[in-house]
C-alpha cells in the first residue's frame, strides 16, 4: 500500500482539476484498447470502433502503455492541467531530463520488453519524438477527440458535486469518498501500490484529477516537486449511464447509436431483444446469433446488472433490470 501523510499546508491545498488531460487520457486508453474486458461492459463498444481505426504505424503506440491493473506508471505523458492537446504535448516535451530518466526506471520494471525506440524517447531523441508526437495527434483524433464535450460535461458534473460533498461534510467527505479503493484515516490517505510505502507531502498539496480513461486510482509520485501538488486520478464514470452520455457524443442521430457506442452492436441487440422477457433460445432467434453466443452477452449483461435470469422450467428467462431499461428509453423493439 501507498499511504501519503498530509501536513496541516497539504490539507488546506488539496484541489479539483478542472478536467481531465487530454494527452493523459488518450495515453491511458491505450491500454484500455489492447485488453480485451479491461474497464468493463461500458467500454466495449469504444474499444471495437478504436481497434479498427489503428493502422500498423500507429500500434507503436501501444509500448507507452501503461499495463492494465498497474498502479504505478511512467508518467511523462500523464501530468495534469492542460486545456488542449498541443498544450500537453509541449508540456511533456519541456519536462527536464530528470524526469524522463525517473520516468525510464519505471517503464523497465512496468515493461521490461520495451523496445530499443522507447529508451531513444526517453534518452531525448529528437526524432522518436518528433515521431510519437504526430502519432499520438492522429491517435487521440478518433480515439478520444469525438467524446470530449460529453467527457468535459461528465467532468464538470462530478467535480460540482465533489464540491458540495466538500461543503456538506469537509474534507474527510471528500477524500474519503473518491473510490472504493483509497481509504482515508485522516492525516493519512492509503490506497494500492506495488510496495509499502510511505509519501510525506512537503505543503504542495493534492491535485485530484478525474481520469476516464482508467478504472483505478494512480498516483504520480514521481511528478511532485518541492512547490507542485501531489497529482492523484481517481475514475470518473461510476456508471454506465455516465459512460453512455459520453460515448453518445459522436453517436449517431438515434438512441440505437448511443446504446452500440456503450455495449457494442451484438450486445447492444441482445439488450434491445431482452426488452420482452426471452429464454436464451428465443434471444438467439431474435438477435440471429447461436444460442451459445446469445448466452455469452446475457451472461456478460447480468454481470453489468442489464439483465436478470431466472429459471422456468427446464430453461431460462432474462428480464431486464431497471437500469437495463433505462438505458433502452423504455422502447419496446419490434422482433423478427
């Protein structure tokens, strides 16, 4: 466990972003993309749209990654604060040499297979950099780009509503509600990390930074200076109805499109097919997929709490649950 000691000057100095990192995000949904199940049932759809956008030039990209279920991270291309992505581009190419040779210490034992071109990046070759630099443009632009007025608006909203927990109940509320993984036992804030461990902050305070793109808390030890805040992500989307609000922004003009932007197309019909109670057979049929594989989503859609599934007779029935109706817009679909 990593467990940070706050000073008096720390307490009074602990902040909200304002938004996520554009850069920070795109970088953190490369690994989102490559693993399969990673984040949940929310991010399928997003993942299969991203994965057949990435052109063989582009999955260079992938060895930056940060592995999922990591709670430590190189973190050049994770700071915080930027408004746009030129802006943090810029910012992580002026990060001193110290860093990135603090940020290559970690990549060896996050990635000990990283190839030669990262060391070169991290050595300040020009030209890798010059490289990744207008490949992470052309990544971020259909990965992450066509959802960030929702993820702003999600953005805002939970930082609204951390200010009122914040006014309603203090610090203690506010801290101690980020995540079920972050324990707080005032002056001290735990939460997972690969050692036990033990951070004093120096009166920089805490940075917390809503992340969409990454299902657990990090903190970005290496990034704190004398005079900077502790930087802190902690997730944003809590559920799947946050997660359809953003995908919906480059959905099409109906609700259908925003329903395969969050589940993907195959579970995104067998939820609309759910809309009239089914055995796992009539769900095949109406869906026209086999029933093993009608079987698979409805298992992966009770795990999401879309579905329940009782027995009735020698067979099943899925149900939809109340949030599985919501996110249909109470539409009964016509079936074949």
């Amino acid at each position: 466990m990593l467990r940070i000691h706050f000073t008096h000057e720390d307490l009074i100095r602990v902040r909200i972003a304002r938004a996520p990192d554009p850069l920070a995000e795109s970088v953190l949904s490369l690994s989102l993309v490559q693993a399969r199940g990673a984040g949940g049932v929310a991010f399928e759809g997003w993942r299969s749209r991203t994965r057949g956008n990435i052109r063989p030039d582009l999955r260079m990209l992938f060895d930056l990654a940060t592995p999922v279920g990591a709670v430590e991270a190189a973190e050049a291309f994770l700071h915080a604060g930027s408004h746009t992505l030129p802006e943090s581009l810029d910012q992580t190419w002026s990060l001193p040499g110290r860093r990135w040779s603090a940020d290559l210490r970690v990549l060896s034992g996050t990635r000990p297979g990283a190839p030669r071109w990262v060391h070169e990046l991290h050595r300040g070759g020009h030209e890798w950099r010059e490289l990744v630099d207008g490949r992470l443009r052309e990544y971020h632009a259909f990965a992450v780009a066509p959802y960030w007025s929702q993820l702003l608006t999600a953005a805002h909203a939970d930082r609204a509503r951390r200010a009122v927990l914040a006014a309603d109940r203090g610090l203690d509320g506010l801290l101690g509600g980020l995540h079920p993984d972050i324990r707080w036992d005032s002056p001290v804030l735990t939460l997972p990390f690969p050692a036990d461990t033990d951070l004093w902050l120096r009166g920089g305070g805490v940075m917390l930074v809503p992340t969409f793109f990454w299902p657990d808390p990090m903190a970005l030890t290496d990034s704190r200076g004398l005079d900077h805040p502790l930087v802190l992500h902690y997730p944003l989307a809590p559920d799947l109805t946050t997660c359809r609000a953003v995908w919906s922004s480059a959905a099409g003009d109906g609700p259908d499109d925003a329903l395969v932007a969050l589940l993907g197309t195959t579970r995104a019909r067998t939820l609309r097919a759910a809309a009239d109670p089914a055995g796992t057979a009539e769900l095949a049929r109406r869906t026209g997929c086999s029933p093993a594989t009608a079987s698979h989503h409805a298992t992966v859609l009770r795990a999401a709490g879309l579905l329940t599934t009782e027995r009735a007779g020698p067979g099943v029935r899925h149900t939809l649950t109340p949030l599985g109706r919501a996110l249909l817009d109470d539409r009964t679909p016509d079936h074949p």
